[in-house]
C-alpha cells in the first residue's frame, strides 16, 4: 500500500532530524501564519560560555570564591546560563562544594545553601535593585549579567556570551517568507542582550524581560488576534506557551524534559533550519490530501 500523505510526510520530518508527534500535529504545522522563538537555546546556541567574573565591591569575595559559590548553586540547574557557570568554574580548575536546598524559578534564577551561605543566582533585574546599574554596563555588549546574591547581598556579576546559530538568520527569513510575517522574539533574558540578538538574526519585534506565564500571554494575545502561533522553544520557562500555541516546537539536544514532553514535535538533530522545512512538508501534503 502506499503511504498516506501526512504519514510520509512524518517519515520526511524525520529525515531533516524533525519527531512529528501525530499525523494532526503534522496537519497543524502547515497552518500556522505566525511564530514566536525563544532566545536562550533556540535562536541562539544555549553553550553560552561565562567570559567575565566581577566581585562587587564590599563583597569580600576575589573571583575563585565568587565563581565556586556561583557555580555550586547552578550544579543540579539544567539552564544552559547554568552550565556556563559550571563550565567556567572546571575551567579554572575550581572544586565545588556540595549545595543543598536547591530551588530554581524559571525565568528567574536558582537558589541552593552552599557551605552555610544562601547562594542566589539568576537575572539581576529579578534579584536586586541596586545590582541593575552595573548588570547593564555588562548588557550593553550583547552580553547577559548573572547575578550572584549571598546572603541576601549583591556579591558580584557574571557575564556569559551566547552565539546565534548559524542557521537562525535563514530560518527567519524562511519562516517570513512562509507564514507571509516575521517571527517574533520572547525571550526572559534582558532587553539590551535581546535587541543585540534579534538584529542580527533579522528579528524586529521583540518582547524581553517575559516570565513563562508573559510568554504564554503574548502567544494567547496573538491567538486571540486570530493568528496561529507556532511557538519553537526549549526551556522550562517556554513550556506554557508550547502548551497553548497552536503547534509547539521543542529543541530537542539540549530542551528540558519539560519541553520535550508538551511540544507536539521535537528538532532531534540540532537545525534550526528543520522548522521551516517542516512546515512546507506539512503544506505539500495537506495539498494532497485536501
Ligand atoms: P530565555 O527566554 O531567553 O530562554 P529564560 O527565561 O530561560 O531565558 O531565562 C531568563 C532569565 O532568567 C535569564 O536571562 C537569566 O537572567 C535568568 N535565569 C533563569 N535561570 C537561570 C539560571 N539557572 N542561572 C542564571 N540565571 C537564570
Ligand atoms: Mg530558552
């Protein structure tokens, strides 16, 4: 027998490293005529690498010490600015201490107990007030600030550096061209870092600064308007509006489980490009079974 349409098409997704879930996911896919893309992970590569470590004056922390207690809170942390912090922290060769009572906010940072000391790391918007001055002297090259908070006091920044893909400027004009709009950018990362992004990847509309239920807000704002979303992710932070997108798309390489599990398909090789390839298999075969 001959394969059905939607069935072969799934069989050619998975050719371009794309797991279609259901044969109504790959139907959905050559409907949409909107997207909205993640940042961290997504446009970008999510290997960020931590390039510059500043105790805050009056910390009484040097670097090593900053790093070391960074780095031990984001251990159990599967973020990839986590992994940055961790990474940099092996690269100096640094032991880490055990951490204990870990908590992490998506969108916001981690929390854990490292040797006595409250450790929190994250977003210094979210954190601190008064850390937001020097975090966006960091921001302003396109860098994103890490806070580090010790004991309820501003310790020091972190500034990690992440590249966009190589394929997400011809992914985005792809998608243009396709959904007849440009995608645009959600991310939880702050607006200086965001716009640097977005520029290059050819991106004009972008909303920063989102907590997970902001994300899922933007996508049911533009469902509302009447379009069909198509939302590509790969945090936890992404995971309500894959949810509530018309179709939902997860990085599967480096996407937390969470994603993996509510997106209705999942990029297994790690292209970006696959996206749009994607969605023009769906319409080639919609037009054949229509
Ligand atoms: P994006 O939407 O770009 O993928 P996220 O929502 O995952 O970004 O994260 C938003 C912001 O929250 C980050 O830019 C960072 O400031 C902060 N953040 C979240 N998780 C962590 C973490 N584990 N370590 C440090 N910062 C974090
Ligand atoms: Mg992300």
């Amino acid at each position: 027998a001959t394969m059905p349409p939607l069935l072969s098409a799934i069989a050619n997704a998975g050719r371009h490293g794309v797991l279609v879930k259901s044969a109504v996911v790959m139907e959905r896919l050559g409907q949409v005529d909107a997207v909205a893309l993640d940042k961290t992970g997504t446009l970008t590569e999510g290997s960020p690498r931590a390039t510059d470590v500043r105790p805050l004056p009056g910390s009484g922390l040097d670097e090593r010490e900053l790093l070391t207690l960074a780095a031990a809170a984001e251990r159990p942390s599967e973020h990839p600015l986590a992994r940055a912090v961790v990474d940099a922290a092996r690269e100096r060769g640094l032991d880490l201490p055990d951490a204990r009572d870990f908590t992490s906010a998506p969108g916001v940072g981690v929390t854990a107990v490292v040797g006595g000391r409250t450790v929190a790391v994250g977003a210094p918007a979210r954190l601190a007030d008064d850390a937001v001055g020097p975090a966006a002297e960091l921001e302003e090259s396109g860098r994103t600030a890490v806070l580090v908070v010790v004991d309820g006091t501003p310790a020091g920044l972190l500034g990690v550096v992440d590249r966009l893909r190589p394929d997400a400027t011809a992914t985005v004009a792809a998608l243009t061209r396709l959904t007849g709009t440009a995608p645009v950018l959600l991310t939880g990362d702050n607006p200086r870092a965001a716009a640097h992004l977005a520029a290059e990847a050819g991106i004009d509309d972008v909303r920063a600064g989102l907590l997970p239920q902001d994300k899922l807000a933007a996508v049911k704002e533009m469902e509302g308007a009447g379009r069909k979303v198509l939302v590509v992710g790969d945090g936890v932070n992404d995971a309500p509006a894959l949810a509530a997108a018309h179709t939902g798309v997860a990085m599967g390489r480096a996407g937390s489980d969470l994603a993996l599990e509510t997106a209705d398909a999942v990029i297994v090789r790690d292209e970006l490009t696959a996206v749009p390839a994607t969605v023009a298999l769906s319409r080639r075969a919609r037009r054949l079974v229509v």
